[in-house]
C-alpha cells in the first residue's frame, strides 16, 4: 500500500489561508480567512482598506494608539498599544464577500485568532466553527468564552506550521 502523505484538512485549508495572507498590503499585519463547507471552500479573504481606496502600502498604516490591561511578572500594568485601523478585517471582509446561505454550518479558517468585533461578527453570520493559528491574547478570554455561549467550535491548531513562503515581515 502507497502511504498517504497528503496534508490533513485542518493543515490543506490554514496553508490555504496563510497564502491567502501574503495578499495583504498592511505592514503591521497580514491575516488571511477562508469559508469552508463540509470539504469545499466557498470563499477567500484577507486585511485590506476597502477596494479603490488607498491601501496601507501606498498610504502608510493608519495608527491607532490604545492602552491595554496586562500582566507584567504578576501585576496589572497599563502597555499602550498601536494598531492600524485602515483595514477592514480579514474576517469582515469574508463576511462580505460571501452569502448568508454559504455561510449556514460552516467553517472559517482564519490565520489569527479573531479580535472582539470580528468574533462578535462571526457569532451572528451563521457560521458553526471557528479555526486559528497564532493567538491573540488580548480578546482571547471574552471570545472564547462567547464562542462558547453560542456554540461555536473554537479550536486553536497548536502544532501547526505555515507555509515557509507564507512568513510576513512584520513592523512592530
Ligand atoms: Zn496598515
Ligand atoms: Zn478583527
């Protein structure tokens, strides 16, 4: 027997959206998300300023500046924080640019854990499970938690390894 060395489904659609990452035009940030049915993908998307419009590569990345809760070494500490808010989530932009009716039992497969507003979104667009990569601290505990609530399956692939081609070069 010829042993099968194909790349599992969970594997076969993060690569999917990890190149879909590299389409991405923000220096702070490169997330990809795909709609899968059952076996079938039924969508692609990823972070980007609406179409037409200036992107982070020709504009800069448009910086926001918050102050976060974190611990430090066991205290509570205040870290500002910068993100860039030119771009539409790739989440958001998965949801618009797929039908309802696709989108009803399905899976998303998205290359970062969701932010609060993406989670919320996703919660709401019929969708029964959530699938990420490399965590997202900061919303971590509220999003599981209203995954939960819903019913949504949350799982992080935690062995998983991207596509080598796929690696972002990062601005911090
Ligand atoms: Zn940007
Ligand atoms: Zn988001």
């Amino acid at each position: 027997m010829i042993p099968d060395h194909r790349k599992d489904w969970d594997t076969y659609f993060m690569d999917i959206a990890y190149m879909v990452s590299t389409r991405s035009q923000c220096s702070r940030r490169h997330v990809g998300a795909v709609l899968v049915q059952g076996k079938k993908l039924l969508g692609t998307a990823y972070n980007g300023a609406p179409s037409g419009v200036p992107d982070c590569s020709e504009a800069g990345c448009m910086i926001a500046e918050e102050y976060e809760l974190t611990m430090v070494d066991g205290k509570e500490s205040m870290i500002k924080k910068q993100r860039c808010v030119r771009t539409i989530h790739a989440e958001q932009n998965l949801l618009l640019f797929t039908d309802r009716i696709d989108r009803e039992g399905s899976s998303v497969y998205v290359t970062d854990e969701p932010c609060w507003t993406c989670a919320n979104m996703l919660a709401n667009s019929g969708i029964t499970e959530v699938v990420f990569h490399r965590p997202y601290p900061k919303d971590s505990g509220k999003v599981t938690a209203m995954m939960g609530q819903k019913g949504i399956t949350f799982r992080r692939l935690e062995t998983y390894e991207p596509p080598r081609e796929t690696a972002a070069q990062i601005e911090n």
